[in-house]
C-alpha cells in the first residue's frame, strides 16, 4: 500500500499585558508560534504516516495504544500502520463536564502515579519533533491514556510520524 503523508501543524499562544502605574503605562505583547509543512518523506523534518481516533474511555479504563499496529481505516480499508519514529501527537479531551479527566502516557495500566499530562475537560495535549521524533521499539511502543474520573470521557487522537501501513 503505498501512502503519500500530507502534513501541516500549528501552535499558538499570544498575550498582551497591559498595567498603569503611578506613572505612565507599561505594556507587553507575546507571541509564540510554530508553523511548519511537512514534508513527505522518512528523514529530519519529514513524516510519511498518520493516523488519528475519536475514542470513548468508560470510567476506571485504561486505552492501550500500540504504535507498532495502529488499526487503519482510512479510504475504506483494512489494515493497519506501522509506526517506526513518532513524531507528532496530540490528544483532545472533547468532554464538558466537571470533574472528567484523562492522563495521557501513564506508566502502565495499573499504575496511573506516573503521567506525561493530565487534560481535564476541554484540555489538549501536544507534542512535536519533526527534526528527529523518538524511535519506536519494544520498550516503548504502547502508549496508555487512563480515564481515573467517574464518567465516561471522549478523545481524539491524532499521531503522525515514521511507519508503514500494511493491508493485512
């Protein structure tokens, strides 16, 4: 199966500060950005493969992820895609009510001390490295995302990087 990856990814924060002194006025305006195209492709600044989910985590469950047989469904096909290097993730907690969490990159499932982010309702997690990514191997190749509230919790999901999709 051959696949051509088509990338574009942005983030965002911008503030303006503004204060009034004894004397005069002081303000800042900060902008921090990144904005890349990236390129097709399996070497620095490139990725050839994504993939992405809306998942519904009852409550008390953990979602195991394996990078190395992500189910692939796009066009209508079976199959599934093989993540070599991971370079891009982002997880959106789509849920409104209080109180309804996930932890994303717990330790294991019975263990959810140890997390990479916690997004509460209406949070997202982003991570990028298109330059080089993180190899993906035995040791790291599943991701767990915990639902520790009382309620069930939707998410997307959305990974890019590295990989080879395969029909069967």
């Amino acid at each position: 199966m051959a696949v051509t990856a088509s990338l574009s990814t942005n983030s965002r924060l911008t503030f303006s500060l503004a204060d009034s002194p004894a004397v005069g006025s002081i303000s800042q305006a900060v902008e921090i950005k990144s904005s890349r195209t990236v390129d097709n492709g399996t070497g620095a600044g490139q990725a050839n493969a994504a993939w992405t989910a809306r998942v519904t985590l009852a409550a008390g469950q953990v979602y195991s992820l394996d990078l190395t047989a992500l189910p692939m469904t796009a066009f209508n096909l079976g199959g599934k895609l093989t993540l070599a290097t991971l370079k891009d993730v982002i997880v959106v907690n789509n849920e409104t009510t209080a109180g309804r969490y996930l932890l994303y990159g717990v330790i294991s499932p019975a263990d959810v001390t140890g997390y990479a982010a916690r997004l509460n309702r209406g949070a997202d997690y982003r991570w990028s490295d298109y330059q080089d990514g993180v190899a993906i191997g035995a040791g790291n190749k599943t991701v767990y995302i915990a639902n520790p509230s009382n309620g069930s919790v939707t998410f997307d999901i959305a990974l890019a990087g590295v990989g080879t999709y395969s029909d069967t």
